[in-house]
C-alpha cells in the first residue's frame, strides 16, 4: 500500500509530499490542477519510461520517492530477496531521479536497481486504469489477453507447453523455407564454410596466442639493446653501490637503539641493500636467460603475418577468428544435418502440428469456459450499473494459421437492447458505457490481484446522475479489499471516498505551481459544492454538498453491513 509520495521538481510541480490512507482516496481540483501530473510521476515511478523533459524549468534534476508497506505483497517481498535487498520492517522506499544530463537513478531501499528491476517491482505495487486503459477496450488485438488475465494456473501450464512447441515449429519451418529456397545457394554457402574452417584449423590458433609472440618478437628483435642494459645494470650493482648500501646499513644499525628515527631509517637502509641484492640475483639470471636466435625470430613474423591474413577476413583479433570459426562450423554443422533434410523436416513438421493442433483445441475448451464465466460476471456487474438490457459475450474465431497464443482470434461484443444483434464493442460503445465495462472488470479481478493499489485516472469521464453514483458505489466496494487512489470530477465520488485531496494550481508571472491538501469536513463540503455547480457556490449549492456526503455516509455503511 502507498503510504507516502514525495515529488519534486516534476513538470509544474515544485514540490508536494502527500502522505496517503488505505481503503479509497478522491483527488480533486480544477482541469489542468496537477491532478494527472502526480498520477504520471507515480507511473515513472514504479517503472515507467521518462526522460528529462519531465523536469520542472529551471531546475537541475527532478525527484520522485515513495513510501510503501508491503507487509502484504509477498510477489514484491520476493522479487527484494531475489535482488538481496533489506526490507525488515516491511517498508519499502522507492525513489527515482532525472538529471537534465540524462541520468535517469533508480533506487529501492538505498540501493541502486536497474528500471527493468524497478518495473518488475513497480508492476507488483500499483495497477494505473485511466482513459487510455479504457480505450484498450476498443482495440481488438488486446481482448485476447484481457481475457486471459481471468485464466487460472491450468490455462497458464497449457499455453507454457504450447509455446514451447510453437517454437519448435517455426523453427522447423524456417529451415525448411531455407533448403527449398534455393539449393545451389545452399550448396555454395556450404564449399564456403569448408574452406573457411579448413583455413582456420590449419592455422591451430589458441587464444591470446597473439600477444605471447609479439612480446617474443620485441624482446628478440631487441636482443642487444636488452642484453647491453642488463649487463651495465649488473656491472654498476656489483660494484660499489651493494658493498656501500651495506656498510651505510651497518653504520646505522650500530645506533638504532637509541633513537626511533635511527631504528626506521637503518631498516629502510636494510630493505634496500636486501632488496638490492635480489635484483642482482634477478639480473643475473635474466641475462644466463637470454638466447638470441635468429630462426625463432622469423617463424615468429611468419605466424604473425599469417595471423594478419586471418584477422582481415575474419575479425580483428585472433580470438574474432577462433570465434568465427566456432559459428561456421554450427552453421556447416546444420547444412549437413541428416536431420535438416526436407523429407525429416516435413515429417517432424506435421509431428509438431498435430501436437499444437491438439493444444490449440484444450486452450480454446479453457478460453471459452473462461468467457462463459466472465461474461455472467461482467452482466451482473453492468447490472448495478445502469446496463441492466446490456448483454457482454465474448466472440471465438478460428486464426489461418497458428500464432504464439493458439488459434483463437477473440472480439468482445456487446447487445444493448433486446432483439438487437451482438455488434463489436470497439463499433457501438460510448465513452461512459466503456467506463463501465471497464470497472466491472475492475470489480471482478480486483479480489484476484495481488497488488495492493489501483489508481484510476478519470475512469467516470462520461458518466453522470445515478451511473456516477452506481460507479462510486462499485469503485468504494474494490477500496474495501485494496487501496483505490481516484482522480475524478463527480461530486458523487468524491462523496464516497475516505479522504479527499484537493490539487490546487497557483500561477504567477514568473512561475506555475501545485499544491496538494487533505480536505476536513467542512473544506469537504465547499469544494463538493462548487463541484457541484461547476461556477458559484450558493447556500443551495452547500446544502446540496451536506446532503450528498450523508447520502454517501449511509451509502458506505449500506455496502460494507
């Protein structure tokens, strides 16, 4: 549950910090207020996509951080184990920041997560319904997983196994099309892979094989320079400077115990001079080491010419080549696949349609169980919302060919009167009926989340009289399992709602500004009266607001005894 939400430097806000209950929350104010602003800074921050376009002018970075209890919410308890991130107290603190460089930081609990992690947790906190949620209903490609959002775990495992086959058999089917696709292509591409991979094994490459020789070449081609240094080096530390730096050791060695500065600079003195004779010892066996040997050095420019040649054809490096090699010999390996055939591959593909045919068949039997059950519910549902002649189906069709979900191909449909026929939501469905259709598959799945806040965004818009008051009836039932943040404009919901927030826009020559409230009784009452009258607020107008907020007090102990 959302408990408390800091915003800052956002669009026009400057900064709001508006502490949040449980049960159902109204966010009121004029058009243009702030009111969708707060409910898009909420979206970013639970993983949706933004840029620094979202900060307020003049300012450096914008800040948006939220407070969270998920004492209930094992899926977002389980996905902090899995990213090893504390949440003893079962509070959560996610914070998200926009620089105008371009940064975009993203946190829970102090530490720093990536946006993928902060959606995957986002996705488990907040459900955001608004009127692009509601215009979903009207594009048919999305009905499909609508309905399968209602789905249980059996129609979860079928369409699992299902996508596992119809990868294999596209997969088939793409090697298929690419052996009848032209055979002499095939042929060719095969004598060339031949010849690449003969010409890398031949040369019996090993990794950082490269870098080894030229360092063998440097110190080869540079044996007298090498060999002359060395000698000079050993010459001049056997002289002198060992047998003085020894005596200089004794010397201070002999008064180190009466003074802490004598004791450190004599053991210094005694590192080196040890430290010294190390090196000549080291010196020593660098030079019995070296061997100038003139063929070494040309195989060793031979097998780096030839590492050139390989590495223009192939990659700019020797472990490119390695790797190029490895890839061809997979795609040789494929060609010459007795399994590859096209006489196999037909046969493994009519074994794989079968198969897919069958679990098409047991997904449709599930789907259409599902749509059976959905469609009563979403009937009783528009019932009590004013759509009691309004029948809901959901319409089965067979695809041509098999797609990643099955063969199903599904339209809502809608019957608004009687003795008319069932037509496609997306063709005859007003803007308030699809508010309706939309919250009654709100109130039907709300039980089933898992998630602990929904937030709806002008999902009334349309809507008026006793289909508002219908509507704040359904949305105070779902506040009752699961926190409900609603933005609206009817008096009649914000009537209903346990506390009511007043977003207030401020606008002066230099700056836009807003402020967020938590309305007592009486502001209650003045700003659901001049919701009310939409101009000037008259003592009928108050009376009015008194009224619907009694109204509203019975209402909410009627649906809650």
């Amino acid at each position: 549950m959302l408990k408390e939400l800091l915003i800052k430097d956002f669009a026009i806000i400057n900064e709001v910090n508006i502490q949040f209950q449980d049960k159902m929350t109204a966010m009121t104010g004029e058009t243009g207020a702030g009111k969708s602003i707060i409910i898009d800074a909420l979206g970013l921050l639970t993983g949706g996509r933004g840029s620094s376009e979202f900060i307020r002018t003049g300012a450096e970075k914008a800040v948006i951080q939220g407070l969270f209890d998920i004492s209930k919410n094992k899926d977002t308890q389980a996905i902090l184990k899995e990213q090893d991130i504390d949440f003893s107290d079962e509070m959560l603190v996610l914070k998200r920041d926009f620089s105008a460089n371009g940064r975009n930081v993203c946190r829970a609990n102090g530490e720093l997560i990536s946006l993928a992690v902060l959606a995957e947790i986002g996705q488990t906190l907040v459900d955001i319904h608004g009127q692009n949620q509601s215009q979903s209903l009207l594009q048919e490609e999305n009905h499909l997983t609508i309905l399968d959002k209602f789905a249980g775990s059996e129609l979860e495992q079928l369409k699992s196994k299902y996508f596992s086959v119809f990868q294999e058999y596209k997969s088939a089917q793409q090697k298929l099309r690419n052996i009848q696709k032209n055979a002499q292509e095939l042929a060719q591409r095969r004598d060339m892979l031949t010849f690449q991979i003969s010409e890398i094994t031949e040369a019996q490459l090993l990794p950082n094989e490269e870098s080894e020789l030229e360092e063998q070449r440097d110190q080869l081609a540079n044996y007298e320079k090498i060999s002359s240094a060395l000698r000079d080096a050993y010459d001049q530390l056997s002289g002198n400077i060992v047998d003085n730096t020894g005596g200089v050791m004794e010397e201070l060695n002999s008064i180190a115990d009466y003074d802490a500065d004598f004791k450190q600079v004599g053991d210094t003195v005694t590192e080196s001079y040890y430290n010294l004779q190390d090196s000549m010892s080291t010196i020593s066996q660098l030079l019995d080491g070296l061997d100038y040997n003139p063929q070494r050095l040309d195989e060793i420019e031979k097998r780096l010419q030839l590492f050139q040649n390989l590495e223009k054809k192939y990659g700019p490096t020797i472990n490119d080549v390695i790797e190029f090699g490895e890839k061809a010999q997979a795609e040789l390996d494929d060609i010459l696949d007795e399994n590859s055939s096209p006489e196999i591959l037909e046969e493994e593909i009519e074994q794989l349609t079968t198969k897919l045919t069958g679990l098409a068949k047991q997904i449709h039997t599930e789907r259409q169980t599902i749509a059976t059950n959905l469609s009563r519910q979403i009937k009783e549902q528009l019932n009590d919302l004013y759509m009691e002649k309004t029948e809901f189906r959901v319409n089965f069709e067979v695809a041509d060919d098999f797609i990643e979900t099955g063969k199903d191909l599904v339209n809502f449909e809608l019957k608004t009167n009687p003795g008319e026929d069932f037509k496609s939501l997306a063709k005859i469905a007003s803007g308030g009926e699809l508010s309706r259709i939309m919250l009654a598959l709100e109130v039907i799945t709300s039980q089933a989340l898992n998630i602990s806040t929904i937030v709806f965004d002008e999902i009334d818009t349309g809507v008026s009289g006793r289909v508002a008051q219908a509507i704040a009836n359904k949305i105070y039932l779902i506040a009752q399992k699961i926190q409900v943040l609603c933005i609206t404009h009817l008096p009649q919901v914000a009537a209903m709602s346990n506390v009511q927030l007043y977003i207030k826009k401020t606008a002066t020559t230099d700056s836009t500004t807003t402020a967020v409230a938590n309305l007592n009784d009486e502001q209650r009452i003045d700003v659901i009266a001049q919701m009310l009258s939409g101009t000037k607020v008259t003592d009928l107008t108050i009376n009015n607001a008194k009224e619907l907020l009694d109204l509203a007090h019975q209402k909410q102990n009627e649906l809650i005894s």
